[in-house]
C-alpha cells in the first residue's frame, strides 16, 4: 500500500488528537485525586493532627507515622503538610513546641484541647453524612 504525503498529514493529525484526548483524561483524573485527598488533607489532617497530638506529646514525623499505623497503611500523610500545621497551631496557641535535642516536640495546650473537643463535635455529623454516601456510591457502585 503507498502512503501518499496528505495520508502521512492525516494520520499525524489523528494521532496529535488522540494524545491529547488521552492527556486531558490524565490531567481529569489527576484532579480528581487531588480533590480526594483535599478532603483528608484539609478536612480530617487538621482535627486528626490534634487527636494525635491529644493522646501525647511527639514530633511531626511520629504524627504521620502514628496516622499511617492508625489507618493500616492507607493513609500517611507527608510531613510537609504536617509540620506547616503545627506552626499554624502554634501561632494559635492550640499547641506548644519545644526542643528536645534535635527535635522538635509538640503538645496540646488546653485552648487545644477545647479546640479538638469542638472540632470534633462540629465535623461529627458531617463525617456521618460522608460516611452514608461514600456506603451508597461503594454500593451502587460495586455491589
């Protein structure tokens, strides 16, 4: 068969617009992790970071260890999204830092407990509700 310079042309444009369907499905599905892992990062770390931190002192590392050992693997947060949290609720006074040799120790003050204790009782019934859907969207999905 000969492939005349307007087929090589025409089969050059079908590929580009293949690639480019397939790369905007990537960049589609990317968001949608991200926007997945917005909810823990944004919605749970904060509230978790605090129970973590209720149950004693540590450091950011042992915090996501802790996370990761808490959820059985599923969910380790990185520490880059930890320690600015810590710093964040140190200005708020809900925790105190000190230096323990070469680490840095966080504890919960008693503006943070309080903070955990409503915190937790303003997201409780939101967590609820999520729980429900993601059960209906695993069951209608997967059942």
């Amino acid at each position: 068969m000969n492939f005349g310079y307007d087929d090589v042309k025409e089969e050059e444009k079908r590929l580009y617009e293949e690639y480019k369907k397939k790369l905007e499905n990537l960049k589609k599905i990317e968001k949608e992790k991200e926007a997945v892992g917005q909810v823990f990062t944004k919605g749970l770390l904060p509230l978790y970071v605090l129970y973590i931190l209720s149950l004693g002192p540590t450091n950011g590392n042992d915090i996501a260890h802790q996370i990761g050992e808490r959820t059985k693997g599923l969910w380790i947060p990185s520490t880059g999204g930890i320690y600015p949290l810590l710093k964040k609720f140190e200005k708020q006074k809900l925790v105190k830092g000190e230096w323990d040799s070469s680490k840095r120790i966080y504890s919960l003050t008693d503006v943070g407990h309080e903070e955990l204790k409503n915190k937790k009782e303003l997201l409780k019934l939101k967590i609820e509700e999520a729980l429900k859907v993601f059960n209906i969207i695993y069951s209608d999905l997967y059942k």
